[in-house]
C-alpha cells in the first residue's frame, strides 16, 4: 500500500459506512431552506467558498443534507467524498482527519460533540488549516449551534469557523413535515393520505427521525398486509 493509498483510505471508509442511498436532495423538503440547499449544492461541485457551516436542532435534517452533498459529488473525474460524524469520536481516532483535505468534499457531522475534548479540537483545527492550505475541495460542518455558542475551549477554532458562509437550518412547522412525508411516501412509490399524516403528527413525537422511521413501518406493513394506510390501519401497526 502506497503512502497515498492509506491517507485515502479513512476517507473512503467513513463514506462507504455513513451514506444511506435514500437521503438525497430530491428527498429532502426543503420547507425555508432553499438558500441553504443551493449552497450545499454548490459545495459539493466546488463552486463556494472553501467552508460552509450550518447549524439546527436535533432532527432537523442536518444529517440528511450532509449524506445529500456527499452523493451529488460527480465523481466522473475520480473525485471523492469522506462524511464523518463526530459523535461517534469515542469509537475514532483524530487521525482519520490525516489526508482527508485530499477529499473533494469533506462532511464533518455534529461538531457540538466534540467540544471541550482537546485532541479532537486541535484535530478538526489542523485539519481546517491544512484545507485552506491545499485549496482544493470544500468543507462542510454541521452542529446543533452557531460557532461561538458551542463551547469550543479552542478559541482558534471558533474563529476559524467564522471565516466561512454559515447558515441556520430552519425546522419546517407541522404542514411543512407533513409534505415532507408525503414527499417521501412518494419516492417510496406509495400514497400518504394527508389524514393518515396529521394523525401521525398529533400522535406521535414531531421530530423527523421519529416520524419517518414510522412511515417506514407503516409502509412494510401495508405492503406485507396488501392494505391502504388508514388511521385504523396506523392505530392497528403502531400499537394505538
């Protein structure tokens, strides 16, 4: 294995590991966030600024537009894309970020987890520096909070962070979730009876992880039964 071989292999690890293949910009309703959406578009073909930061609370899709980014990459030319989330550091070395600023496009997901733990500050902020150097290839990051309310003991790497376009992703209200759901039932090749979603919405835990992950279930289970989704159906799969 060459040098070059094993700075690229973190990267490709950690892209072949995270991405799910239904987490697309096509899949995500974007609700107030088409600025944003652009933006990480762009990102991912080279055409911005060297970093965009974005930030929204738990559930908000930021995970979603992260894997989005990485698979509209036109990997044509060889180009490559690593997506790391950093609240999974426990089971990481910092070292994964060596060589990654090789990386067309660069993910680096919950930033908010590593803050106050040194190894992985100074990590991330070297990584930065080396980017910036090379530049070539975007960086992305995404945290639950803007840069300077995250508690970041290192106080460069706060300022860093400030130096790129930043963005706040705006949770969608109930009829916003509600047409991402039925956007979703449609690229799953089935109909979600806006009835059906409003049920869903009242009953159940608005965040989207939760909602999706029981759309997922009612869409197996009205396959498995040969049945339309009705709210007696989703009363009778989810237990109400």
């Amino acid at each position: 294995m060459t040098h070059d071989d094993t700075e690229n292999q973190p990267a490709q690890l950690a892209l072949a590991v995270q991405l799910p293949d239904d987490e697309t910009f096509a899949s995500f309703y974007p609700g107030d966030n088409a600025q944003l959406i652009t933006a990480l578009k762009d990102a991912a073909i080279g055409q911005n600024d060297d970093l965009l930061y974005f930030w929204g609370q738990e559930g908000s899709g930021r995970s979603h537009l992260l894997h989005a980014a990485c698979a509209e990459l036109d990997d044509e030319e060889g180009q490559t894309a690593a997506y790391i989330s950093l609240d999974t550091y426990h089971s990481m070395s910092p070292h994964i970020l060596d060589g990654m600023e090789q990386q067309a496009l660069v993910c680096l997901d919950n930033l908010d987890a590593i803050a106050g733990i040194d190894m992985w500050e100074r990590a991330v902020f070297n990584f930065f520096n080396r980017s910036r150097e090379r530049g070539i290839g975007s960086l992305v990051i995404s945290a639950i909070n803007a840069p300077r309310h995250l508690g970041l003991a290192l106080p460069d790497l706060a300022s860093r962070l400030d130096w790129g376009v930043a963005y706040q992703l705006k949770p969608l209200d109930d009829e916003g979730k509600l047409s991402a759901l039925q956007l979703r039932s449609e690229l799953r090749g089935f109909k979600l009876p806006t009835d059906v979603g409003r049920f869903l919405l009242n009953r159940l835990s608005r965040d989207m992880s939760t909602l999706l992950a029981a759309l997922d279930l009612l869409d197996n289970a009205s396959f498995q039964a040969k049945r339309k989704l009705s709210i007696p159906f989703a009363k009778e799969v989810l237990g109400f």
